[in-house]
C-alpha cells in the first residue's frame, strides 16, 4: 500500500467510524450471534494475494460490526467506562503511526519525556502529593502502564524485592526462598479479581480481609490480620486500598490503612483504577485523604477520563525502588547517563518496550482542557443522581448502598429471584446491558454511566427499558407512591465523617 491508497484508507476508516458512532443509539447493545459465528464467515487461511481495502472495510461492516458489544451505546451500564474521544482516537493514531518503541530515552526522546511531561500535568492535576512527580526535588515520578492489573503487580513484585533485600540485610543469614515462602499480601474482599491474580503471578500469598458494612476495609482489620500472621511467623510485605470497588465503588479510608502500614513498613498501592478520574474535581479528593501514606498510586484514564485504552497512571515516591527491582543489564541496551528525572521507562515495568502512549494522554489533555474533563465527570456524576431519582420514585424498587460517582446499585423489593429473573430478561433482549453484584449478602444490579454520549434522555430511556420490564414480573402494589425529592451532589464531606 503506498501513501495515497493509505490517505484513501484512512479517510474513508474515520469516515466509517463517525458514522458508527453518530447512529450508535440504533444499534443494541448486545450482539445477536452465537459462539463460533466468525469462525464460519471467515476463510480458514489467509490470502496468498493483496486484497483492496474496500473489501476490508466492506467485511468490517458485514463480519465485524454485527459481533461487536457496543461498549459506548448510551445504553452500556456494565462493568465501568472504557474512553473513547475523537482526540483519544486521533492521539492513538499518531502513536501507531510513529510506531516506536520506547524502552530507553535515545530509541525515542520525545517519547520519554511527554510521558515525564503529562505524568507530572496529571498528577497536578489530582492533587497528588509532590513527592509522587517528576519535577520534586525527590525520586519520585510517574509512568504509564497497560493497566491497573499491570501496576498492581508492578508494586508487588517491588515490594517483595525491598522486603526481601531489607530483611537480608539486617540479618545475612536469612535466605531469599525462606523469605519469599513467609511473605503475605493484604487487601479488601471486594477487591477486583485483577488484585488477587496479582498474589498467583508474583507467588504471594494474597489475604482478602473482610470489608465493614458499607465495603470499606478498616485500618483496624488489617492491623489485626498482621498481627495474625507475624504470629504464625509469616511477613506482611504488601496492601492494595480501593478507592472505587468493582461492585459498589466504595472507598477504603487511606487515614486508617496508612498508618497502619507505616508502622509495619508494608508498601501500600493504591488502586484508583475507576474512580480516580474524580479526584481531577477538587470536591471529591476527600475521598482520598491519607494517600501521602501510599508508596505508589495507579488509576485509568483510559475508564473515565476520555483517553483511549491503554493508559494507565501508575505514581512511586521512589522510582528507584523500581529500578532496583527490575534493572536488567545488556550491552546492546547502552544509553546516554540520565537520572530519576528523565527515566529509563524500561525499569519502571514488566515488558521492555513500550509504546508512545502519552501522545494520548497529551492530546485528550490538550483538547478537552482541566474544566472539559471536570465538565464531562460531573455530568455523568449527574445522570447517575438522576437515574437514582427515578428508581427511587418507584416503590417497587431499593437503591442501596448510596450512589457513587457514576455507579447506582438498585433491587427489587420482591427479593433475589425477581431481580436475577430482571436482569437475566433485560440482558436476553439486548437493548440494554447491565451486571450484578452483591451487597450485604443481597442480589444487586449495577448501572453505570459509561458512554460519554449519554444524555438525560438517554438515561430516562434505559429507565424505561427497565420499568417496561419489571411490569411484567412484579405485581403492582397498591399503596400510594410517596414523593421523593430531587437529589442532587452526594455530601461527599458529611459522609465521610459519618463512616470513620
């Protein structure tokens, strides 16, 4: 393919995609295919010659399309947000058209150093404490990782190598494997599942300790679980707080667990990965109080901030407690002498190369600006109240716990079944998809404001999707509906005080 059919290619690509997304509300949610339906459409080998890219594109539409979840329908209230923007998609481009690999600062500059650059722009921008940038006086400093799985991972297995070296220091006669064998990680039971693979891949034990009744996990809890295992002659080396649980989008109290692992010099890794993007609003970082405790804080822009997966921001106060975790040495990897300013990226994670991912980064920053991200995170904070608000008008229906940032967990009063048989029907017809989790032991069902197209309107059709639903599985009740007022912001403040 030579530049012009790839000018002809590109545009008529982006073409094909504004288009999808501009008629994105006519499509449902779900596909309708059933498991091994590509494999049938498809030829079994690839072509010996060059096709045209109009057939490309014309299989696309036809194969492709047709078994796609459409993850930004308006109507797409699973898991949490994936980002996509018109400026992430661009920025993506220009990375994948650059094509570097930047492992070192001489294979790309400019690649090492707008990622120092929108890392210390980022952490500014959440209010992070500055022993975590780049440009403080100390060793801290940001990186983009693939995900939060990845960063989650990266502090364990760098917290096991500095629990490790420390302890063989103070006495030389401690082995590394009879270390390793007594090490101990901690987090929440309503941790994502990404947390505790983390334990399997760095062959650590991982201990999910048991949440309070709002799915928070207490500095108490953990002070009493390492006291257990010192005990029983087991190391605690590693916790992982939530802020934002998969299920509920709790938030565990960094002002408790902070001091508890300071105490015990047990790293503590915040995972931020949803819910982080909030604390861009300076009226939601109460939610993070306590995190200069952390030794290292990761969320994804790439879920609610507008920039295309993957980006990852992973902050350390101390990048050398990286690199001495995963320096590897080979003659061919030679680079000019740089410092903890201008980072050797390939020690601040697992694989060696890497690729220009903060092009993404810089240019959602660069087009949308600060007050264009606060804008879009409040209004999904908005639709999530608004949606609460019409859920709460029906007397059929429980929301609980409190709706948090974009997230309204809502049953049926008639009990688990009937919210199971709810879901189960919703998701069977397709024009609407949503999961479930649980919440004091009861049956719940998640809605999130993923799209970055939903609209009010948009909310109060899904809202009608639902109702349409439930009236022909839950008998009417009879009593008068009392009138619920309008909600607005959730008090974030007097919350907070109120579960300490």
């Amino acid at each position: 393919m030579n530049s012009t059919e790839f000018r002809e290619f590109g545009k008529a690509a982006i073409d094909l995609m504004a288009d999808y997304y501009d008629s994105i509300r006519t499509r449902d949610v779900l596909p309708s295919v059933e498991p091994g339906y590509l494999l049938k459409m498809l030829p079994e080998s690839a072509p010996e010659e060059p096709e045209n890219w109009k057939d490309v594109l014309k299989d696309f539409n036809e194969a492709i399309i047709p078994g796609i979840t459409h993850w930004h329908s308006p109507q797409f209230h699973a898991f949490y947000p994936t980002a996509v923007s018109y400026p992430g998609i661009v920025g993506g481009l220009l990375s994948d058209s650059l094509a570097v690999i930047g492992f070192s600062w001489m294979s790309s500059p400019a690649c090492t150093e707008l990622e120092v650059v929108t890392m210390n722009w980022l952490g500014k921008l959440l209010g992070l404490p500055e022993e975590f940038l780049n440009c403080s006086d100390g060793p801290g400093g940001g990186v983009i990782q693939g995900s939060a799985s990845e960063a989650t991972l990266v502090g364990l297995l760098v917290a096991k190598n500095k629990t490790v070296h420390r302890l063989m220091v103070n006495d030389p006669s401690l082995k590394e494997g009879e270390i390793n064998a007594k090490l101990v990680a901690y987090t929440s039971d309503q941790c994502n599942s990404s947390v505790e693979k983390s334990g399997l891949l760095g062959s650590m034990k991982m201990r999910l300790l048991k949440s309070d009744a709002d799915g928070r996990l207490r500095g108490e809890t953990l002070k009493n679980a390492f006291e257990e295992d010192r005990a029983q002659g087991l190391i605690p080396c590693y916790v992982i707080a939530n802020l934002g649980t998969t299920g509920t989008c709790a938030f565990d109290p960094l002002y408790e667990l902070g001091p508890v692992c300071k105490e015990a010099n047990v790293w503590l890794h915040v995972d931020a990965a949803y819910a982080g993007s909030a604390f861009i609003c300076p009226e939601y970082r109460v939610l993070m109080k306590g995190v200069e405790y952390a030794d290292s804080f990761d969320f994804n822009p790439h879920k609610w901030m507008l920039v295309n997966f993957d980006c990852s921001a992973m902050w350390v106060k101390n990048g050398y407690d990286l690199i001495n975790t995963f320096d590897i040495q080979r003659i061919y990897l030679d680079d000019v002498k740089t410092n903890i300013k201008i980072p050797d990226y390939r020690h601040w994670q697992i694989p060696l190369g890497r690729r220009f991912r903060s092009l993404k980064l810089w240019t959602v920053l660069r087009i949308y600006g600060a007050e264009g991200i606060r804008s879009h995170l409040r209004n999904q904070i908005s639709l999530a109240q608004h949606f609460a608000k019409l859920v709460r008008a029906d007397d059929r229906f429980l929301v609980e716990p409190e709706p948090s940032m974009g997230l309204v967990c809502f049953r049926l009063k008639d009990g688990d079944s009937a919210t199971r048989k709810l879901l189960e029907n919703l998701t069977e017809k397709k024009q609407i998809y949503m999961v479930a989790a649980t919440y004091r032991g009861r049956y719940i069902i998640r809605f999130v404001v993923c799209s970055h197209l939903t609209t009010r309107e948009d909310i109060d059709i899904s809202w009608k999707i639902i109702k349409e639903e439930v009236d022909m599985i839950v008998t009417p009740t009879l009593h008068t509906k009392t009138q619920i007022p309008a909600l607005g912001h959730i008090d974030i403040k007097s919350l907070c005080e109120k579960s300490k």
